[in-house]
C-alpha cells in the first residue's frame, strides 16, 4: 500500500484524556484545553461525553461545556455516547457535528462499560449512527477492547472482523479499532488493520491507541502503514478507562505529531502549540505529564 502523505488528526483529551481523572477539572479549563487545541491546528475534537454523571463524574458538565464551544465553521465537535439517552442529550446541545457510538469486542468488559452485551453494543451504535444520520450530523463508531479485553483476554481477529462488517451496515463515517486497555503490538496492528479496511471497505479506518506498555507510538506507524488513514491521540498522553483496570494514557498528541512531521505526513498540526498547551496542562493537572516530547529539547532548532 502507497505511504500516505496526510494522515486525519483527531484529538480526544477533552474527553477521553480526562475522563478517568478523580480530581474534577472545571468547565473553563476544559474549554480552554478546546480552544488551545483548535489554536493549535485541530479540526476533529472529541469534546464530551454523554454518559451518566454517577459513573463519570468528570463528565458531568458536558451540557455547560457545549454551550460554550467555540462558533467554528471548520471544526467538528464530537460527543461520545453510549446510548440511545446520551444521542438525545448530544444531539439537544444544538453544538455536537457528529456523535461517538462505542461498541466492545467482549461480553465481560461490555457489560462493565456501558451494561449491555457486546452484540447489543453492535446494535446499539447502529441505532446511534442511524439518529445522528436522521439529526443532520455524521455517526462514527469505536470497537472498544479490539486488539485485547481487561476481563476475557485475548480476542480473536476474526471475531473483531467480523463485528466491524456488522458496524459497517450503519454506513458510519469511519470505524475505529481501538486498544483500550494497550496491549496490541505492531505485528497484531497491521494484520489487524489491513484485515478491517479490506472487510470494510470504502469506510475508512481510524485507531485508537493507549500507551499502557510503551507499544502506543509504534501500534501508530503500524496502522498507518497498514493504510489506518486517521488517528486518535490525547494532548500531554493523559487518559484511561474507569471500567478497564489498569488502563493507562491515550498515546500523546506531541508525541504523534512529532514522529509523522519528521516522516513528512501532513497533519495540518503546529507542533510548538501543542507542546505549549501540555506544559498549560501538566500545571492544570498539577503534575508532570506522560508525553515525551514536551519533555525534550526542541528538534531541530531553530536557525
């Protein structure tokens, strides 16, 4: 498969970076962490969720923080949503462009997530699709626990292709193979992307990395070299699952710019900007950062 010049950059801190946080962050930082990561370059942002505030406390606010989103034209809001309850809620907010539906690869960890099994998280995200479709926005779904499950282990490629051709009847915009818990390698990354887009074909493929073992940066260039054409990464490497023990940060946005600038991918990113919104977020957070580009000196420097 020809390397791809341009890669779709999509940035999921707000919401997936801080959702597992038991410090609350209020609504004024989370919008500022919005507004630097559009100042920054972002264009696809994941801003909320829609999801009981009982279990996700962090997430509470998600109708304050789209009330105050700011009036882009050339950016797209997406609110993750689990059911049919969390769609109604996104899609009132008048300011959501496109819904997250999430369906598991695994009964067990389906279950502790979102209460349902995972072919009821299958028909659940079509449904999701389908009222985001009927609401004049665009549906996109994530195979949650596709390259491995907290709860039942190892899970079948064949078992995740399958459930992506069942996801791909709702005509999404795109499906995601995500690594919920981080515990794919590259070798599993390419097989597994390469066998998705020729399941699923035309609908693009997106990854969803986590950096639970250090493996998140190079499942990245896996999938892209597998034709992955978009990627999901979290600004200072924060994030987790509450319901997947042990999960630990998204891959960092710093971290994955920086590696696909060098290798002359287009990601439509300034990088500086990036790194000054980390260091913003680790005095947020009130601690150091997993991203390990903010850490460094700048490369190559200037003049």
């Amino acid at each position: 498969m020809p390397f791809p010049h341009q890669i779709e950059f999509i940035e999921v801190g707000p919401r997936d970076g801080l959702q597992n946080e038991k410090a609350l962050i209020s609504t004024a930082n989370k919008l500022s962490l919005i507004k630097r990561s559009i100042d920054a370059g972002v264009r696809r942002i994941e801003v909320t969720s829609f999801v009981n505030p009982k279990r996700v406390p962090q997430m509470a606010d998600a109708e304050e923080v789209c009330a105050a989103l700011p009036a882009r034209d050339d950016v797209t809001y997406i609110g993750l949503v689990l059911n049919e309850r969390g769609a109604e809620r996104a899609i009132a907010t008048g300011r959501i462009d496109q819904l997250g539906a999430v369906s598991v690869a695994t009964d067990q960890f389906a279950i502790a997530n979102q209460g349902q099994s995972s072919e009821e998280s299958v028909q659940a995200a079509k449904s999701i699709v389908a009222m985001a479709k009927a609401a004049g926005l665009t549906g996109q779904i994530t195979l949650s626990a596709s390259f491995g499950c907290p709860y039942e282990g190892e899970v079948s490629e064949d078992h995740v292709v399958e459930l992506c051709k069942k996801l791909a009847e709702a005509e999404p915009l795109e499906i995601a193979l995500a690594d919920t818990i981080g515990v794919g390698n590259p070798a599993q990354v390419t097989r597994l992307v390469s066998r998705t887009i020729e399941a699923i074909a035309p609908i693009p493929v997106r990854v969803h990395f986590h950096n639970t073992r250090g493996t998140g940066i190079a499942n990245v260039w896996a999938a892209i070299e597998a034709g992955a054409s978009r990627v999901d990464a979290a600004i200072g490497g924060l994030g987790g699952c509450p319901f997947a023990p042990g999960a630990a940060g998204n891959v960092c946005s710093e971290d994955v710019i920086y590696m696909l600038n060098r290798a002359a991918i287009d990601t439509g990113m300034n990088l500086n900007k990036l790194v000054e919104t980390s260091t913003w977020l680790s005095e947020i957070m009130e601690r150091k950062l997993p991203g390990m580009v903010a850490q460094a000196p700048p490369f190559p420097k200037a003049g």
